[in-house]
C-alpha cells in the first residue's frame, strides 16, 4: 500500500490523493502519515483543490507528520539494546550498556556486583539495563536530570548511579518497558487496596513538561471480568510535572464489584506525555503588564529587607472571569517557579505563598529569602505555550489487590 500511495504522490495529480484519501479512510491517513518529514512540502501543496472531507483527512496526515518530527527535536534516540553475556563482570555489563545505549553511567562509587549471564536481543535502554542489575544484584537512579525548565534535581552532569541493593529490591512487580519509558504498578500496602498507582520513569534526556491522567483501554480481573467501570482515573486532563519531578505518578481509584478480585490479571492503558516546543521567560518589571498564558500579569511590588524579599504579583484572564481557582493546585503556573535573580548569580526560589482571589483575578503575594544583601536584578517564571505529545500505551499484568499472606513467622 505505501508503495501505491507513494507512486501517487511522485507521479499523479492532486484528484488522484483526493481519491485515495477518500477512498481508504483511516487507512490511508494512517500510510500517509507514515511518508516523514521529507514529503510535508509535497503534501501540503496537494491541499488546495481538494473538497472538505479529502482536506480533512489529509491535514490529519500532515499534522501527524508534523507531530512526529517535533517528537524527534524533543526526546533522544531509542537505541535498542543486544547484549550476549557469560560469567561477565557487573561492570563490564554496564559499560557496554553505556555504549550501545549513549547513556552516561557513574560507576566511581559502584558498589561490588554479581556476574552476569544475560542474553537478550533489541530490548528497551531501561528493561536492558533492569536485567543488568537484577543478575549483578544492584540498582541504578538518575542523578542531575534536568527537568523541563532546565533545573537539576542534583549537582553535577546528568548521568546513572549505580547503588547498592538488598535482595528484596529486584523482587517481581507488574511492568512495562515503552521506548523511553519504564512502567510499573504499585504493590498494596494493606489488605483493602482502593487505588492503584502507575509509576512512569522517564530515561535520562527525557524532559516532560506535564502528564495526562491515565486513560484505561482494557481491564480485567482473574476470572476475565471487565474491569473498566470499577476503575476511575484519579485525574482527568492534564497535570503539570512539579520542580524536582522525574517521574510521573497516575492513580486509578477502585470501585471494585463483588465478588473482590484479587488481582488485576491485566491493564491496557496509556498515558500521554507533553513536551515544550519552547521555553519562554516570563519577565516582570514593575509598570508593565506581560500577556501569557491567557493571562495579564503584572509586578505591583518589590522590597527588600537585609537578605528577605518579598514580591507582589496580580493576574487576570484576558478574556473574562474564568473558574475559581486552587493557589496551589490550579494556578496557571507554579508560584514555585517565580525566581528572583541577583547581580551576584544568585537565584532564590519562593519559601512561601499567600494569594487572594478567584474567578476575576489573583494577587500573590511570595516571601524568598537570600544569602546575600543585595536587591535582585530580574524577576522570571518559566511557561510553555505549545507542546508536542507522545502517547505511550501499555500492558501490565497480574497487578495484585490484595496484599499476599505471609509465609511463616
């Protein structure tokens, strides 16, 4: 089929796209879209001419391309993993990891480990690396990620730490290994279990700025009933990551039907994550008023006494009242995020927030407290308008819903 469609793109007129368009359906915009980058050109001049429900579809198609491409821009390369290993050491297996992968490792304090027999072929960079540790008995977390707004959860160059483990860390849990993603459910922690948690790790380069609720695709307990209606996403829409996240957190609330099941035999669903074309600072300086985020800010107030600052800040929805709003869930931005800058380079987060309003505007009001007495020179907040979005669709199996007995004393 693609190799029609293409021949139809190189050699016929728009009215043969247009009969193509229409003719294959969803099929067809599914090939189209799977033409790259390189054809955009091409297809959007075939736009014109075409009548509406031709047009449709193939602006469908370009906009999936479109998708795709940012996609490319944002997120690193997927580099499956192939690894052949006998009685190697830990190390050695991490290294060629490292390689195969691009992926920094810091293995200066890696503790002993195990050797490692593996075989595998074309796996995900993270489900690799889980079968590394798992036969050498370690673990690994990321260290000096940085998140969307650029900021690092800890100091240094973003790589993997190699840490030491107990046995009990590489038990068995419900997961799920999607390009750049690592998936697993949460093990009850009572024997009345009335959510479920999926837990999204994201790999190194990898800088969400916010996550949709967890939308179920299928679900079924052990006795293949459905499971779907019992199952309520927590959250609907989308959540923005906060400073410091890495990773991403979803809940299912459990409404569960009688008799109980005992385990969620398997879990289809996806989530959808968003990433920022752009990065733009939102500037503030006193007397004048920044558009963004549908709102108009503005700076009423700046003092300093010694080394404590205290700012005010007003915003209103351009367009009218809008909802009333939660200060610390709902804002249009995190009031977290409002950094102060000073000549000497320091940045000063808020230590403390109070605001007043709701459906006609808000006015915040932030404490920050600095090392040093000196004013600051700029007052910013992070924002990303426009974003591209990578849906990732999983399986996860035999997640349990009640805690097991104990074996013994």
């Amino acid at each position: 089929m693609k190799a029609a469609i293409l021949a139809l793109l190189l050699l016929g007129p728009g009215q043969d796209l247009e009969e193509l368009v229409r003719r294959l359906s969803d099929e067809a915009v599914d090939a189209l879209a799977d033409l790259g980058p390189e054809r955009l050109p091409e297809l959007r001049s075939k736009l014109d001419g075409l009548e509406p429900e031709a047009r449709t579809r193939l602006a469908e198609a370009i906009g999936r391309i479109e998708e795709a491409a940012w996609l490319l821009k944002v997120l690193p390369p997927v580099r499956p993993v192939s690894l052949d290993f006998t009685n190697t050491p830990g190390r050695k297996a991490l290294e060629e990891w490292s390689k195969q992968t691009g992926m920094a490792l810091d293995l200066d304090r890696m503790p002993d480990a195990q050797e490692v027999t593996l075989r595998v072929e074309n796996l995900p960079p993270l489900e690799a690396l889980n079968r590394i540790c798992r036969e050498a008995m370690v673990g690994w977390r990321i260290r000096g990620k940085e998140d969307w707004r650029g900021r690092r959860t800890s100091p240094g160059p973003e790589r993997i730490e190699i840490h030491r483990v107990v046995p009990y860390y590489h038990r068995v849990m419900p997961a799920a290994y999607v390009r750049h993603y690592y998936v697993r459910a949460s093990e009850p922690a009572s024997d009345v279990v009335t959510s479920v948690s999926v837990w999204i790790q994201t790999a190194p380069g990898v800088r969400p700025h916010s996550v949709s609720g967890l939308r179920i695709l299928a679900a079924e307990d052990e006795n293949g009933r459905d499971l779907r209606a019992a199952l309520v996403p927590a959250f609907e829409g989308v959540a923005r990551l906060r400073e410091g996240e890495t990773e991403a957190t979803c809940a299912l609330n459990l409404r569960a039907p009688d008799p109980r099941p005992l385990r969620i035999a398997r879990l289809e669903a996806s989530v959808t994550f968003l990433y920022p074309r752009e990065l733009r600072w939102i500037r503030l300086v006193r007397g004048m008023p920044v558009d963004a985020a549908g709102c108009r800010f503005a700076l009423e107030k700046y003092v300093r006494m010694g080394t404590a600052h205290e700012v005010e800040i007003t915003f209103s929805r351009i367009d009218g009242p809008g909802t009333a709003r939660d200060l610390e869930r709902e804002l249009p931005f995190a009031y977290t995020e409002i950094e102060l800058l000073t000549p000497g380079g320091e940045r000063l987060h808020s230590a403390g927030c109070s605001g007043t309003g709701g459906p006609d505007g808000w006015h915040l009001t932030l404490s920050m407290q600095g090392s040093k007495d000196e004013d600051a020179s700029e007052i910013r907040f992070p924002w990303a308008e426009r974003f591209v979005e990578d849906e990732v669709r999983f399986e996860l199996r035999d997640i349990l819903l009640r805690r097991p007995p104990r074996q013994g004393r």
